[in-house]
C-alpha cells in the first residue's frame, strides 16, 4: 500500500470542506438509488406506450439493478487499486450520460442498454462514496456521516415511485432520467471543487476470475427467476439457468476464500453479528420492493388514481421516512441500535399486513395511514442498522464492508421486484384459470387476490427480521452481562 505522509483528516482545508463533499455524495447517493424505484411508477405508462405486458417492461427496472449488482463489487475494488475518488468522479460522468440516453430511448432494448449505461456509473459511485466518506470524516462524526449516507440510500429506493409519478404527470417519463442531469452537472461542478486528490491505492491485481464469476452469478440468477415468470420454473432453460447460477456462486466462493487479495473479503461473514446486521438489510430492501413494484398498480389501476395523485399518496413512506430516520439515528447513539432496529422492524410487519387488508374500496386515508407506517418502520430500522453493520468491522475493512452492504442492497431490490412479481403472476393465474403475466381488463379481483398474497409474504419477511433482530438483541445483552462480573476482579 502506497500512501503521503498526511491524511484528509490532518489536512484543515478538507476539513473544512467535509461537509460539502458530503453533500456531493449524498446527490449521487440518492440520485444511483432513486433510479432503481423511480421508474416503477412509470411502468404502467410504458405498458401502454410500447404495447408490452409488465413482465417485459419490469425489465428497465431489473435490467439496471441487475448491471449494479454484477459490476459493484469490481468497482469497490478497483477503487483501493486506482483511487477511490478518481473512480468516483467518472462514475458521475458516466451516469449522467446514461441519464440523457435514457430518455431518448422510445424502444425497449434502447432504454435497457441506456439504463446499464445509467447502472455503470451508479456502481462506480455506490461502491466508493462510504469508502471515501471514511477516509475523509474523523472518527468522532464517521457515524453520523454514515448514517446520513444511508438514509439518502433509504430515501433514494423508497422516494421513487412518489416524485416519479409527479414528473410523469406533469411533464413526461423522460424526464424522470433527465432531471437528473442539471442535478448531475452542479453534483459534478461541485465534486470536482472540493474532492481532493486520492492519498491512498492498493497495489493489488483486479481479480478477473473473481469478477467473471460473480456477473455470471447475478446474470444467470435474475436472468432465470425473471424469466421463470414468463415461461414457467419447469422449463429446461430456466432450470439450467438457475443451476448455472449455483454452480458459479460456489466456484465464486471456492477461488475467493484461496485468494489473498481477491474481490470481497469473506472474513467479514464470521462476525455473527455483521451476517445477522447484513441479512435484516437485504430481507427489508426484499419487502420495501414488493410494496414498490405493486403499489403504482394498485394505486393508479385499482383506486383509479392519476401518476400524480398516486405519487402523492406513495409520497407519504419517504416524507414520513426522512423525518423519523435522522431522529432514529441520533436516539441510537444515545441508547443503541437493537430495540430501535427491532422496533421498527414491529411496525414494518403491522403496516404490510394492513396492506394486506386493502381492496378496490379502500379509503384514500386507511391506504395513507398503512403507506405512512411503512415509511416510520424503515426510518426506525435503516440507519440504526447501517451503524451497526459498519460498527462491526475493523477500519481497514470499511471500504469493503461498505461495498458488500451496497451490494446487498441492490440484490434486495431485485429479489423483492422477482418475489413479488412471481407470486403476483401465479395467484393470478391460478384465479384466472389461465397464464397471466398482466393485469386482466374488467377483473380486478384477480389482481387484487395477488396483491393480498404479495403483501402477506413481505409482512413474513420483515417478520423473519424482526425474529433475527431480536435474536441479536438478546445475545448483545447477554454478552454485556456476562462481561460485567469479569470486570470486578
């Protein structure tokens, strides 16, 4: 490792700017994250537009977190290899093009390639912010920063479908791609102004086998649980994709944990309490994606709501959510992260069962009420959670620890996007009596059926984490009680 005498927290004038590059970050923080939701709310105009079923459409959304998941990993490493905030910087530049592609697209196979674009340099951006949020912020405000960064994270996957239906409405689905670039451009401007030099790189190999491996992982997984949709779980072609996916999942595995420098650090995962933090974070990223992909159905096809009233009414989980989030942050460093985490995972489980409850009549202020306890839950539970995953790992460890929670994040996303839908299309079918892969003209019972069925299975899943979370939080105060009587003698 090759690194200058000082180091950004020695260095006044970047302290002074610490801020502010914080606010670079979280732009595109919340700009890479927000683009993973945002289009979901734009889905059903697409449908129309292009005269597809949801089941090809939703790959816009898939097709971009799928690409951030193959090349995150890649990207947080070759940051330590090349520098962080170089990696940075033309990550932004990157996703700003793609932006601009996106919505010039008007095919389908143009907007997906535009989007991988869009996806290429969110994860150059995603796997480096919280690296170099470490490196810059001294170890007294790490945390907060930190969690600030992982509430824009929140706030990005959750807020999309709300603004995206208020742009929709009032300008146009392009344009939930092109507002980001005049916000790019001023994130960039201002990026370019106060990020530094980067002080420290890795000499290391970028692990090329490693990274194949793992893209044909992420590939074959959604490639074979999307499809699977389509042409059914039994077909020859989806079984070989998904055994494919098992196969270089444990070859991934196998050349990592031989591998001195390779592309994740696996010794993350025997710390219990980092693993159990870790998978309470995908398990909510799962449910919080359920509800966003059959909520704009819902709202807009079942309660007859226009993209703008729907956005308003979806609005209500990110407004809700910035505003408990930062208290939740700040109360955990006062009396700890486990009964909040726990807490809101509690909430998450009632507001997803009430979804559960919803039909054609509901009314607009019972759907407001489930949608804004939703929003309290994740704000309770995501940044107390963030802090205990990063507390859990030595410092030298931080910026790929900060990669793989990234990474799980986005696997959330496109594993609750592919539950949701699966069991949305198969409730339906069974209903219907025949394959459906849309919604049904003059039947909204079958949809509906669905929808209960989805939300069902997300409540069990926030309560499996809430079930972890408490396991995790009676073994932090068992290992307190046991640690006071040594301390006597």
């Amino acid at each position: 490792m090759s690194s200058l005498d000082r180091t950004y927290q020695e260095d006044a004038n970047i302290q002074k700017k610490r801020w502010i590059i914080l606010i670079v970050l979280n732009l595109f923080t919340f700009m890479s994250t927000l683009d993973g939701s945002i289009v979901n709310i734009a889905l059903p105009v697409l449908s129309k537009e292009m005269g597809l079923p949801i089941a090809q459409i939703e790959w816009v959304t898939t097709g971009y977190l799928m690409a951030i998941c193959c090349f995150i990993l890649f990207f947080g490493k070759l940051g330590d290899i090349a520098g962080k905030i170089r990696i940075f910087k033309i990550g932004t530049i990157i996703f700003i093009v793609g932006s601009l592609f996106c919505g010039l697209s008007h095919t389908l196979p143009l907007l997906i390639v535009s989007r991988v674009i869009q996806a290429l340099g969110a994860s150059m951006t995603m796997a480096n912010s919280q690296g170099i949020l470490t490196d810059i912020f001294p170890a007294k405000e790490r945390g907060r920063a930190l969690g600030l960064i992982g509430t824009f994270v929140s706030l990005g996957s959750i807020a999309g479908p709300s603004l995206g239906g208020i742009i929709i409405s009032s300008l146009g689905w392009e344009y939930i791609f092109w507002v980001n670039v005049p916000i790019g451009l001023i994130a960039i401007v201002m990026g370019w102004k106060v990020l530094p030099a980067d002080l420290i790189r890795v000499k290391a190999k970028i692990d090329v086998p490693g990274s194949s491996l793992f893209a044909v992982f992420i590939i074959t997984l959604f490639a074979g649980l999307l499809l699977g949709q389509q042409a059914g779980y039994g077909n020859l072609w989806i079984i070989v994709l998904l055994a494919a996916a098992l196969i270089a999942l444990v070859w991934f595995i196998r050349a990592e944990l031989n591998r001195p420098n390779g592309l994740v650090d696996l010794s993350l995962f025997k710390n219990p309490l980092f693993s159990v933090s870790i998978l309470c974070g995908f398990l909510v990223f799962t449910a919080n994606f359920c509800f966003n992909i059959i909520a704009p159905f819902y709202t807009q096809n079942m309660l007859n709501l226009s993209p703008s009233s729907a956005g308003f009414m979806m609005m209500l989980f990110p407004i809700c959510m910035v505003i408990v989030a930062p208290l939740s942050g700040a109360l955990s460093d006062k009396i700890g992260s486990e009964l909040l985490t726990f807490a809101g995972l509690i909430v998450m489980v009632i507001a997803q069962f009430g979804l559960a409850w919803l039909h054609e009549g509901s009314s607009l202020v019972i759907v407001g009420v489930w949608i804004a306890m939703l929003g309290v839950g994740s704000g309770l539970f995501q940044s107390p959670n963030n802090s205990l995953i990063m507390s859990q790992v030595p410092r030298t460890q931080l910026g790929s620890a900060g990669s793989v929670n990234s990474l799980v994040r986005n696997v959330g996303m496109v594993v609750g996007i592919t539950v949701a839908t699966t069991i949305l299309f198969h409730v339906m079918s069974v209903k219907a009596g025949h394959r459906v892969t849309g919604l049904v003209p003059g039947h909204p019972d079958i949809f509906l059926r669905g929808m209960h069925t989805v939300f069902i299975t997300s409540a069990s899943i926030c309560l499996v984490a809430a079930v972890l979370t408490g396991w995790r939080m009676y073994q932090a105060k068992a290992g307190k009680q046991v640690k006071q009587p040594a301390a006597k003698h």
